[in-house]
C-alpha cells in the first residue's frame, strides 16, 4: 500500500488511506508548451484539412458553441492557426500580474496565478494543494500569500496532489515542503519520468520532488472528511491525473472534475501519436463518468482554459457562482477535447 496505515501516521502526518473504487533538462519548446501550446508545426495550410480531419474539428466547434471557444485553441495542433503573432517567454507569463485569490466554494479556494492555476480543498483534517506552481519564489508569493490573504496557514497543507511530472505544476514544492512537510502524489508514469528523463525542462523551474505517494486509478485519497477519487488520464504526459471531488456551497453538494493537462504538448513522433490516443480514450471515458455521476463542475490547471481568473472575479462581483456550468457544459467541454484530439492524431497520421 502506497499510504500508510492510521496507526501508522505521526501527529504530523495527515491520515491518508486508499479506497478502492468500483468500476465504472530539455529546453522548453515554444512558450510554456509543457502544458498549453502545442509542441509541433501544423501539418496542413489552413483551410487544407483532410475532409476526416475537418469533420472532429466541425464537431468539436459544435460542441463548444459560444461559450466553451477557449479549448478550440487545441484544434491548432492539426491546422495552422490564423495569424503569426509572437509567444512570450516562459519568464512572461511567469511574471504577469498575479490575480487576486478567492474562494470559490465553501471548501474550495483559487490561489493561482494567471498562467497556470494552483487550488486549495479544505478538509476537516487539513488542506489539500492541487499543484505547486513553477518554482518556490512563486510559490511562496503566489500560494502562500493567496493562502493568507484568504486567512488559510500554509502550514496547513497535508497532502499535494500533483496534476502531472511538468515544472510549471511541480516547480514550487520545495517552499510547501519547508513550510508544512506534505505528502506528495502523482502518478507512478510520472514519478518514473521525472526520476530519470525530464520531458521538459527550464531554468525557471523548481526541481521534481523525491518519490512519495503513488498516485493509482482507481482509489481515492482521503484526508479527513473529503474524498479525492484518482483517474489516470495519460496523454499530455504519461502519467497525468485527473480528480474528481465534491465542493460545498452552502446546503448544496457539487461534483468538481479537475481535468490534469490539457495541451498537445507531445509532438508529432511515432512514439507520441499513441499518447493521442490516450488523450481520446480519456476524455472519452471521463465524459462517461461527467454524466453518470452528474459533474457539474469543470475546472484546469491553466485557467487560459477554464477562465477561472474571469470566472472568479465575476463570483467576487456578485454574479453568481459562473463556475457551475452543469453536466450538459461539461459534457460539451470534453468533448471538445476529444474531438480535437481526434482531428490531430488523424492530422498527425495523415
């Protein structure tokens, strides 16, 4: 067993238990293409799709219609996109103006930065940070100070689970280890990746955590009163995972979908095209659970896709929750995904 046993756990360790579920240095490529661009030419000039390939990405703008556009942007990867204008820097988008944090639901906090997302779970036992950001300075900065802001002590955070073996999700967890011991998750794929060959690399980049708790599909990870249910969705690496939690809002209960990693980040090689397909057999199979278990929020780890920083400024200005976005929504976002995933790999083959 990959957690320890209750009678096993220190004061200073959270309780952590695995429950089965049922069925049902490289340089960096492009700007940050560890998890949002697409690490690859595009194969066709635009508007000379094959008619297969065309046919997902008609379906996945369907499937999108005026309110999911933010994840046509993975069509990219199989088409040239329009224009050529200029990408940032990794160090760019590290250094944007850092959005002001906010709680999102009654156990569920933002404490992100603009580029890419780091999230808090409140639990009856401690706190749970989904991913580290890129390296500790951010960390300390963006978290920590997020954290305090909201009134949450850092010191607080017992487990972080880490979306995938990608710096910009991983980079800050030697300040959460100096300021709470954690446990640290992800998946086995991954731990393996980052011990011997990093995918990418960068200068701005915290170095991978040691090997701790390894990350299974199929389990949950308790801590205290809050379950997190672990579904391994290889793809943008091979050992991305996806969880799925429920978030409270007053005397209502919603099911939150995080999805790990969401650009085409892999490249065009032999090697790689079958982890396209993983990308298209796991946002097949996570819509199918989005609707059998009624998921009525979806959220990322770069919130160029999920509009989080929008989204929660609006919530902060009184318009509502916007992050409840119904099953039907997240159904249509994965989707979207999958049909994009379709028209690159076959782009990709062609």
């Amino acid at each position: 067993m990959f957690f320890r046993r209750k009678n096993q756990v220190t004061a200073e360790r959270p309780v952590l238990r695995a429950e089965a579920v049922q069925p049902g240095r490289r340089s960096l490529l492009a700007w940050g293409c560890a998890c949002c661009v697409m690490a690859t030419l595009p194969v066709f000039p635009a508007g000379a799709a094959p008619a297969e390939v065309q046919r997902h990405l008609d379906a996945a703008k369907a499937a999108a219609g005026s309110d999911l556009g933010a994840y046509l942007k993975l069509g990219d990867a199989a088409v040239a996109p329009a224009g050529d204008a200029a990408t940032p820097s990794l160090a760019q988008l590290i250094n944007q103006p850092v959005p002001p944090p906010g709680q999102v639901f009654d156990n569920l906090y933002f404490v992100g930065a603009k580029w890419v997302s780091a999230w808090i779970i409140k639990t009856s036992d401690g706190l749970i940070l989904i991913d580290a950001l890129n390296n500790d300075d951010e960390a300390e900065r963006v978290i920590g100070g997020g954290m305090k802001a909201l009134g949450l002590d850092p010191a607080q955070i017992k487990l972080v689970l880490v979306t995938h073996g990608h710096g910009d999700h991983y980079g800050g967890i030697g300040w959460v280890q100096r300021v709470a011991s954690p446990r640290v998750g992800l998946a086995e794929a991954d731990w393996h990746m980052m011990e011997t060959k990093l995918e990418f690399d960068a200068p701005e980049w915290g170095r991978p955590p040691k090997r701790d708790l390894v990350l299974a599909d199929g389990q949950k990870v308790v801590l205290g009163d809050t379950a997190v249910e672990i579904f391994v969705t290889p793809g943008h690496t091979p050992g991305t995972v996806t969880l799925l939690f429920e978030a409270k809002d007053g005397g209502q209960t919603h099911r939150v979908l995080l999805w790990g990693g969401t650009g085409f980040n892999f490249g065009k090689r032999p090697d790689r095209v079958a982890r396209m397909q993983s990308y298209v057999d796991g946002t097949a199979r996570l819509r199918e659970v989005a609707r059998q278990r009624d998921v009525d929020v979806f959220i990322s780890n770069h919130s160029g896709f999920d509009e989080a920083v929008t989204k929660l400024a609006a919530k902060q200005a009184g318009q509502g929750n916007p992050f409840v976005i119904g099953t039907g929504t997240t159904v249509r976002a994965l989707t979207v995904m999958n049909e994009c995933a379709q028209a690159t790999k076959l782009a990709w083959q062609a």
